[in-house]
C-alpha cells in the first residue's frame, strides 16, 4: 500500500510541475494587448508566425527530430494526454489571440485576452493545486479551478468593462465556457465568447 501511494505522490507532483510550466508559458499570451497597443497588424502577424514555426516544430518533434528550446519546453509542459503526439495547446492559444484582435476593437479584445491568459491559467493552476471537488459533466474542471478562473477574470474585468455588474456578467460567462470539456478548445472559444460579450456590453 504505501509503495502505491509513493507512485501517487510522485505522479501527482510531476504532474503539478507540468501544469506550472504549462500555465507559465500560457500566461505570456497576456502581452498581446500591449502589442497590439502598438501595432495591431504587426502583433497578428508576429502571432501567426509564431503558430506556424510551432507547429512545424512540433511536426518535427513528433518525427523524433527536436527543434532546439522548442521541443525541449513542448515535451515539459505536456500533459499525459497529450501522448507522443503534437501538443495543440499552443496552437489554438495562438489561434485564439488571433481571432480576438481581428473580430474584436479594442478594449473588448484585450478583455477577451486577458480572460484567456488568466482565466484559463489561474483555473488550470488552482484546479491542479488545491482541486478536490469535480463538477459534473465538465471533463474533471474543479470548483477551486473555476472559483480561480471567475476571481481572475473579474479582477482584471473590473479595470476594463464600464460597471461592476458588466464585469460580474464577463466573469460568468468566462467561468462558464472555462467549465465546458472541450480540452484545448477552450483556448479558442473562451476569447471569442468573452470578446462578443465584451464588446456588446461596450456598445
């Protein structure tokens, strides 16, 4: 029993380890909207370029042929499930920046990639770390993971939307998509969803 419990132990820190570097490298998408307060278009198409280079890296690394610091960071931050196959997370990281620069005008595209960057990192870091209570039907999402993603969202919502209620709406609805199991999905569909929203209730 306590050699079982040793493997449990070892298995749940590395897999925090992961998370960590994971939602590090995650976060960093939160310099987007300082880019783009310099130049939208440059900001798109540094995106773009940096979503292909990976990608094709990643191509690489699944052939057995590693891509200097690329390779080496993908392989540490991914996931179990992710197995010996392309780890997609930033791919449609940088898909959904993307989308939320050229659908949405500013501030309503900063606030769906903040939501993004910290919405979706504090509830994969608390989620991991002090998760214990699973929601039903959300693919293993926590309360500790949500409570994170909603507290996080509305911190930052609360500098951008115009009234405290409109930043509580954009904080529900971003825990909300958060929840749905749609694994490295929601990279995409939380900004676009928290960017429409945003931008009707700046209208």
């Amino acid at each position: 029993m306590s050699s079982i419990a040793e493997v449990k132990s070892i298995v749940g820190k590395s897999e925090v380890k992961t998370e960590i570097i994971r939602k590090s490298i995650h976060m960093l998408v939160a310099l987007v909207p300082l880019m783009a307060a310099l130049n939208v278009d440059l900001t798109v198409f540094i995106l773009a370029g940096g979503t292909l280079f990976y990608t094709w890296a990643e191509t690489q690394r699944v052939k057995g042929r590693n891509v200097a610091v690329v390779s080496l960071l993908t392989a540490a931050a991914s996931r179990q499930r992710d197995g010996d196959g392309i780890v997609f997370g930033p791919i449609t990281l940088g898909i959904g920046a993307m989308l939320a620069l050229m659908l949405y005008p500013q501030p309503a595209a900063a606030m769906a990639i903040y939501a993004l960057a910290f919405g979706d990192g504090f509830s994969g870091l608390f989620g991991k770390l002090f998760g214990r209570i699973e929601i039903r039907y959300t693919g293993g999402k926590t309360i500790a993971g949500s409570t994170a993603c909603f507290g996080s969202v509305l911190a930052v919502a609360v500098g951008i939307l115009p009234t405290f209620q409109a930043a509580m709406t954009i904080a529900a609805a971003a825990t909300l998509l958060e929840m749905l199991p749609t694994r490295d999905m929601d990279n995409i569909i939380l900004p676009v969803g928290v960017g429409m929203l945003s931008w009707y209730l700046m209208i």
